[in-house]
C-alpha cells in the first residue's frame, strides 16, 4: 500500500515537473536512467544552492546532467566531482574603486542621475570584508596621471587631438567624444584620482583587511581603464588576472564603485577569463540608472550571479554557492 502511494506521487509529481519543464524528452531520458539518481543529484544541487532557487531551474540542471551520464554509478560520480570542485573553490573578493573622489569628491556618485550615495555601501562592503572568508582581498584603485586623457579639463591638451565634430562643440563633463589622435572614444571626466592625491586615496571609513593586494589601473596618460584587469583599449592587462591565476583564484566576488562603469568592466572581464563571477549589489553603486539595469542584463547574459551582502557572505563560507556558478560547473563537467 505504501509503495503504491508512494509510486503514485512520485508519477504525479513527474507528470507536473514534465509540463511544467515544457521539455517532455528531456526529461524522459533523464527518468530513462532510474528516477534514484536523478532525484539524488537534485538533492545534491539544492544542498549547494540552498532552498530560494526555483525547482524548476535545478531540475534543468537535473535533466541536462542525466543525458550524459545515464548509470546511477555514473550520476553519483558526477555528484562527487560537482561536491568536491565547490568544497574546494578559491574565492577572491575585488573591491573596485571604492576611492574618496568617487564618493565625496570631484567625481562623487552621489551626484550622478541615480542618486546613490557610496557611503551607504559602506556598511555592507564592511561586513564583506570583516567576514575573512574570501581567500584574496584585492582593492582596485583608479590611479591616473594629472593630465588623463579622461579628464574634461585636458581635452584639449596639444598632446591629444579631438575628432573634428567635437574640436567645434562646446563641451562639458560627461560628454562622449571621440579623439582623432590617439583613435579612441572617451567620456569626459572632471578630473578625478591624480596618483598620490587625497582623491585617489580609499575612503577612511572603508576596512582594510591585512594581506590585501592593490591594483592600479589607468596609469598610461592616453588610455582610460574601467575594467581592473585590462585598459579600455584591451591592449595591455594589469597584473590582476595574474595575481588571480597564481593564487589559485576561481571565482571572483566584486562589488564598489561605480556599479555600472567600472565595476561592470571588471566584473565582465572576469567571467570572459573564465572565474565564476558575483557581484554584491548592495555593497555597490552606480551612476545612471538606465547604464545600471543594461549592467544588469549583461550580468545575467554573462552568467554572472547578483548577490546580496548576506549570499554572498554565504558563498565565501561555501555555505551556499550561486546557481549560476553551479550551472557553469555542470556545462565544464559535462564538456570534458
Ligand atoms: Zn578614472
């Protein structure tokens, strides 16, 4: 009697998942395999993730997972590899930018079209970095000679040659233009983080953790650097990738300023070097609203997960790890 109820929920909730999973063979072949080890990697899925992931998500995982390996020995395995690759990942957690031009001064996000303040940031930045979970703390600083080539004062420097159509308009901070010489598009920037200055310098109240490491970026007078591993140019990298790749670093958390621009840069980079890629959205903030749900998207295209101050505390600990970084791992397992 027991059996039979227990095989007539078990049908009637694979009958549910399979029209709500639209993908009626799919989920035949995973069930071609035995029902046990489809359920317990599912199992082994919601461990990692923990409970506010969508069923159905996992369950995709589930279905993709068991085309490959149809034997249970073969599923369980999987799981091991899936278990013992999280257990063991490397985490570093970037801090962009979080510099005092970009929060109080000549560049202050507070004034941007979107309002945040970078100081509201600061508590949640400060429970990141005080956990000490992340294996690799690294600050990013925007670190640039005082005649950048990003700086709206200097647009007009003899070293530097505006496109026509802008040599004859009259510009202003913010503007997008276009130098003829060197050939790149730039926006125009009040001049902001001069190497040594008070505005390049982290804001006081953001925790210093011991043993950090510091990336510079944006040194070279003719190129501007949103992301922290590579010019805007992508022709000469920092050493961040580097330093990620000699530690050992898989994944990268990042959060600071500015959510959408130099954040966003870095944290695209990331994922396109391979890193399974967060971003802590409350320990972050941007400029433009329209610029921070584009962001947004990119982020989602890139499979990079956005976190909470509290997940992604999570993850450091390796408590609960993103789904995106789980469906990363099970597209690798499954191509090699
Ligand atoms: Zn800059």
């Amino acid at each position: 009697m027991a059996m039979l109820s227990s095989s007539f929920y078990k049908k009637k909730k694979l009958n549910s998942a399979l029209s709500a999973l639209n993908g009626f063979k799919e989920f035949s072949v995973a069930l071609g395999m035995g029902a046990e080890g489809a359920e317990q990697l599912a199992k082994e899925i919601r461990g990692l993730v923990g409970p506010s992931v969508d069923d159905l998500r996992i369950r995709r995982l589930v279905v993709r997972a068991t085309q490959i390996h149809d034997s249970l020995e073969s599923i369980q395995r999987f799981r091991g590899e899936l278990r013992a690759f999280f257990s063991q990942l490397k985490i570093a957690l970037v801090v962009v930018d979080f510099q005092n031009d970009f929060v109080s001064g000549s560049l202050s996000i507070k004034n941007g079209p979107a309002g945040e303040d970078p100081r509201d940031a600061i508590p949640a930045l400060n429970d990141l970095l005080r956990e000490g979970a992340a294996d690799i703390v690294v600050y990013t600083l925007d670190w640039h000679p005082a005649n950048h080539i990003s700086f709206y004062e200097h647009c007009r420097n003899g070293d530097r040659r505006l496109s026509e159509e802008d040599k004859s308009r009259k510009l202003k901070p913010f503007d997008a233009v276009r130098f003829a010489d060197p050939g790149c598009a730039q926006v125009l920037y009040p001049t902001h983080c001069v190497q040594g200055s008070w505005g390049a310098n982290l804001d006081p109240l953001v925790h210093i953790v011991k043993d950090a490491h510091f990336i510079r970026k944006g040194q070279k007078v003719h190129v501007d650097s949103y992301s922290a591993f590579q010019d805007n140019e992508r022709e000469q990298k920092t050493s961040l990738e580097n330093l990620l790749r000699e530690k050992g670093v898989d994944a990268v958390i990042g959060c600071g300023l500015a959510y959408d621009i130099c954040v966003a840069a870095t944290l695209k980079d990331s994922a396109d070097l391979g890193f399974f890629t967060s971003v802590v959205a409350d320990a972050s903030k941007g400029l433009d609203n329209d610029r921070i749900s584009e962001t947004n998207n990119e982020f989602k295209e890139k499979k990079i997960a956005v976190l909470s101050t509290g997940e992604a505390i999570s993850a450091l600990r390796k408590d609960i790890m993103p789904i995106e970084w789980i469906e990363k791992r099970v597209t690798e397992l499954l191509q090699d």
